[in-house]
C-alpha cells in the first residue's frame, strides 16, 4: 500500500496557489440515476444520468494588502459570479506525470467568513462544477519554467472516443513582458504530434480550462508543449489532463 498524508494535497484556484492558506479541502462526485423499472421486475432498475461535481475548502481569514500575489480572501471575493478553473492534486507536493488530478470549471456558490474571541478568523468556501466529473492525471508537475519545451510522452495504452479536458494553472510570472504558450498534444506513434488543445496566452497569475467535444479521439499518447518569451522570463506552472 501507498497512503498519501493530507499535507501532500496542492490546490489551485484559477491559477492562484491556494494549498498554503486553507487547512482543509474535499471534493465529492456523484452521478443521477433514472429509474428503468418494470412489471417484470422483482428489484429496482436504473440508468446512469447527469454527473455533478461540488468542492469545499477551509481556512484562514487573511489581511494581507492586495499585491500581484493576492491573499486568498481578496482573490476568492472578485470571483463572485465567475465561472474559473479548479485543479486539485492528491499527492501535489511530490507529483510526477500520471499521478492523479482533479479538475473542472465551475463557481463559487458559498462564501463564510467566521471570526470568535477564542480563535483565529477562518474562512470557508463551496464551488459547483458546470464540467461535470473530471478525475484525470497530472501531465506536467508544477514547477518554474524559463525555457520553450515539451513534456514526457503518457501512454494510455489505447486511445479513446469521447474528448477530453484540461486546466492550465500559472502560479507565478516574472521578468520583463513574459508570455507562455501552452498546448495538449496527442500522437498515435510517440514521434508525429498534433495539436489536441490550446490555451490561451498567459502573461499573469490565471488558470485556464480547455475541453473537446465528445466525439473527439483522443489518440494513445500526450504530452504538453509549452512556449516561452520575454527578457528573462519565467513562469510557475502545471497542467492536468481528463480522458472522458
């Protein structure tokens, strides 16, 4: 067995590091059921229907001055009525390439600041997806990125039928007019490439999130390929993958 220790857990909300100022996150899918019973039957039938998707987080009430990098109470206020992107990393201090990611667009629907003579201010927060249920892989681990270059290939054996999803979250941008170009590729050999999804150009702290209809293949093997330019430029970044 490999346990992972909840501390392990990194979050982003559109983009914006969230893991170093809450203590505690969840997130819960389900799937509707439509009953299907009939006279001949001696036990309920059912067929699957809508998936839904919510997530919650807890923390503390931060007050710091908003800066480029914002405190987490400031920067979750001016998403009200925004639909942004979520990734969340089980084991995202250590993450490697296949490792497991939650991701989705969805909005804030709750926001509760707490505050009592005995305790720190805490804040809590629930999100709703509008993506459904997307347990996918890590496709690029986060880290700080100068230079233009590509992933390391992820074979899924196979390939697949009905598109796919993925969110782009850039945590950190710095030097002078930095831009990055990021892409999904997708190959049937390993070696001829074409572009599967494209995010749009980042040049801040955002995230993004990008999703093929439901017919596209998803050939057999993935990679990102990322494009980076600017005076010394350098941005912290990941992206994390969904096969529907």
């Amino acid at each position: 067995m490999a346990f992972s220790h909840g501390t392990r857990a990194r979050i982003w909300l559109d983009g914006f590091a969230a893991t170093c100022s809450i203590n505690d996150f969840s997130i819960k899918g389900s799937v509707d059921t439509a009953e299907t019973t009939t006279l001949c039957k001696s036990a309920k039938n059912y067929i699957p229907g809508l998936e839904d998707e919510t997530s919650s987080l807890s923390g503390f009430y931060d007050t710091q001055i908003p800066t480029s990098d914002l405190a987490l109470s400031y920067f979750l206020q001016a998403r009200r009525r925004v639909i942004f992107p979520i990734s969340y990393w089980v084991q995202g201090d250590t993450a490697i390439a296949g490792d497991q990611a939650w991701l989705f667009n969805g909005e804030m629907t709750s926001y509760k600041l707490d505050t009592s003579v005995s305790d720190a201010a805490s804040l809590e927060c629930e999100f709703q997806s509008n993506t459904g249920w997307r347990s996918g892989i890590v496709l690029l681990a986060d880290a700080a990125r100068t230079t233009t270059s590509t992933s390391t290939a992820l074979d899924n054996t196979t390939s697949s039928l009905l598109g796919a999803s993925a969110v782009l979250s850039v945590s950190a941008v710095s030097g002078t007019t930095p831009t990055l170009a990021v892409k999904v590729q997708h190959s049937v050999d390993n070696s001829v490439w074409v572009d599967l999804m494209t995010f749009t150009t980042e040049n801040s702290v955002k995230g993004d999130f990008q999703e093929t209809t439901g017919t596209t293949t998803v050939n057999r093997y993935v990679r990102a390929s990322w494009t980076v330019t600017g005076t010394t430029p350098s941005f912290t970044f990941n992206v994390g993958f969904h096969r529907r």
